[in-house]
C-alpha cells in the first residue's frame, strides 16, 4: 500500500483513519470515500491545520477526487493538491520581519527604480532609462535570506547566475542587464513602430524575431542579434516566387552596403525600398499597401476557417501527409498547409 498510516476501520472499506504526510509533516485523518448508492459525497476529517487546507481547495478536491473510490489514487491526488496549496500558503503568508528585510533590500536599491509591486513583494516593475515597463517575477524562498530568491524577467537572454543571496543584488543585476540591451529594445521599438508585424501578434520585450509584411503579398521573417541588434539578420522571404526571389537578390546585393551605425529598420528601408511598408507615412504616400490575402492570413482573422477548401482538395498540385493538406494559394502563390479533422 502506497499510504501504510492509513487503514480501513469499517467493514465495507468505505472509511479510512490515520496520517497524512503533507511536505514531511503528518497529520491526522479521516476519510469516507463516496457511496453513490447511498449517495453520499466524498468527507475528509482532520486536526485544524489539515481542515484549513481542505477547506481552500474545496471545489477542486471534489471535482477531481470527489467520485474516486479507489483510496490509493484518492490520496495521491489529494496529496498533491493540499502540498501545492501549502506552499502557496507558506509563500504568501510572510512575516512582519520578513517584510521588513525586502524593504530594507528595496531601499538599498533605491525606490526610484521601482515603479510599482504587487502586496506581496512577488512581482516588481520597474522603467529602464527609455521609460520602458519590465516586470520582475520574484519568487522568495521561506529560508530567504539564507537562500537566494528566483527572479524571472522577459529578456531575450536567460540572465547568468548570481551566488548573492540579496534580492536587491539580483534586481540590480537584472537592471545592469536591461540597460546593456538598450539598443536591441530601441531598434525593436522602431520596427514595430513602422512595420505591419504579422507576428508574433503582441511582441514581447524577450522577442528577438519578427514576420514583417511586405507589398505584393510579400513577407520576411528576421532574426535579431539581440548582443549586436545593428548587424544585419538573419532573413527568410515568402510571398510568390517572383515577388520573393526579387526581394531575395535585393536583399543579397544590399547587404554589402549595411551600415551598423544605422538602425535595424533605416538599413532594411535602404535595401528592401518601397517594398516595406511605412505606417508612419500618410495613407496617399503608401497606395502600394494591399489588403491581406484572403487565404494565406486567414489565421489573423478572429473567425477560423471550418473546412478545408474543396480546390485545395481536388488541386492536382497538392500533397497529403497523413491529415495534413499542403498546396499554393491560388491568390498569390504562398504555400501553406491545412489540417483535416
């Protein structure tokens, strides 16, 4: 047996009685499994501190375990939702003095950088020296500051580790890291200003590619140096054959006359002209600026396409793998892929 605290105390070995152990505490118990006969719900008894996580997650104890007989796969899912919830409670459930230890860190670290943080210190925004919003997720062990905190941000690096154990050392070692990535968030913020971004749909401070459109049903997907966001990207085109193999050389022939003292986005205007889009331009001066196609960017729709078109089907040029659909755009010539249900 999984539990050998925990034995039967009736006949019909519909009651369990004994010790649960919750992150290597035991704790009384008592269990009586659902009778759907008698129709009887799913009870769990024990001392205080045991009813008062039971009692948090409720809802979700007797949506998951509330018709299971089996009192093995009972307390090993209830084992696991009263530990997560533990945790949850002894990271929350901080002390007067352990507030006043992170206070103490954040002033160090000076509270003008700070610009907001949540009632319980997990989660820090600050503004770099563009007046750019990053968000700090901190989690704080119960032993801190004996052992160091974890912090999360969004960059398009994992920050290295640090063998500090203050949480004002790693938010200034993550702020030393958002400044040396000024100029990747500059020329980022520049090409989402004055590109149609096909994707991704809400760009993260942490992205370090963009699909850009591009007339003629075009597109091309870079992929930035964020260490050295000026050099020239690494840069794939679709649309027509035609349309994309002109912007291909166009691209090749222009790469010789990069110049890593101009931006990402004033270097790709250079070569690519009139074939990227402006959108700080008026309307008049960007008439080259097609709609969509219909087909190929679909996805962007908020409705989804329901059945695969019946010419997809039936177009000799079109291939199968198992479920999947793949043929050119009749449109434009892209070439996508469909699922089949």
């Amino acid at each position: 047996m999984a539990f050998p605290l925990i034995a039967p105390v009736d006949s019909e070995g519909k009651v369990y009685r004994g010790f649960l152990s919750i992150h290597n505490v035991d704790y009384s118990i008592e269990i009586h499994l659902p009778d759907r006969l008698h129709k009887q719900n799913l009870a769990i008894f024990g001392e205080p501190t045991l009813q008062s996580l039971v009692k948090d997650k409720e809802d979700l104890i007797q949506k998951k375990i509330g018709q299971c007989e089996d009192i093995n796969l009972l307390l090993t899912d209830l084992k696991e939702i009263l530990e997560t919830q533990a945790a949850v409670n002894t990271t929350t459930n901080f002390s007067a003095e352990r507030y006043v230890v992170l206070l103490n860190e954040l002033d160090i670290l000076g509270f003008d950088v700070v610009k907001d943080m949540s009632d319980i210190m997990d989660q820090i925004t600050f503004e770099d020296q563009s007046n750019r919003t990053h968000q700090i997720r901190a989690h704080i062990p119960t032993d801190y500051p004996l052992t160091a905190p974890t912090l999360t941000i969004d960059l398009p690096c994992s920050p290295p580790a640090l063998l500090s154990t203050s949480l004002s050392d790693h938010i200034h070692h993550i702020y030393s890291l958002v400044s040396n990535y000024k100029d990747f968030f500059d020329c980022m913020d520049e090409l989402d200003v004055h590109c149609r971004i096909l994707d991704p749909d809400n760009p993260r401070t942490g992205d370090s590619w963009r699909r850009v459109a591009l007339s003629h049903h075009c597109s091309v997907h870079i992929d930035i140096n964020p260490d050295a966001p000026r050099d020239i990207p690494r840069a794939r085109f679709f649309g027509a054959e035609k349309r994309s193999g002109e912007l291909r050389i166009a691209w090749q022939q222009g790469s010789h006359a990069w110049d890593t003292s101009q931006t990402l986005f004033v270097n790709m205007k250079q070569i690519l002209k009139d074939a990227l889009v402006d959108l700080t331009k008026p309307q008049e001066e960007s008439n080259h600026n097609e709609v969509e196609c219909g087909i190929c960017y679909a996805y962007k729709l908020d409705q989804s396409v329901q059945e695969t078109p019946d010419w997809l089907r039936s177009s000799p040029a079109s291939t199968r793998s198992f479920n999947v659909l793949f043929g050119k755009c009749p449109y434009c010539g892209e070439w996508f892929c469909d699922y089949e249900m």
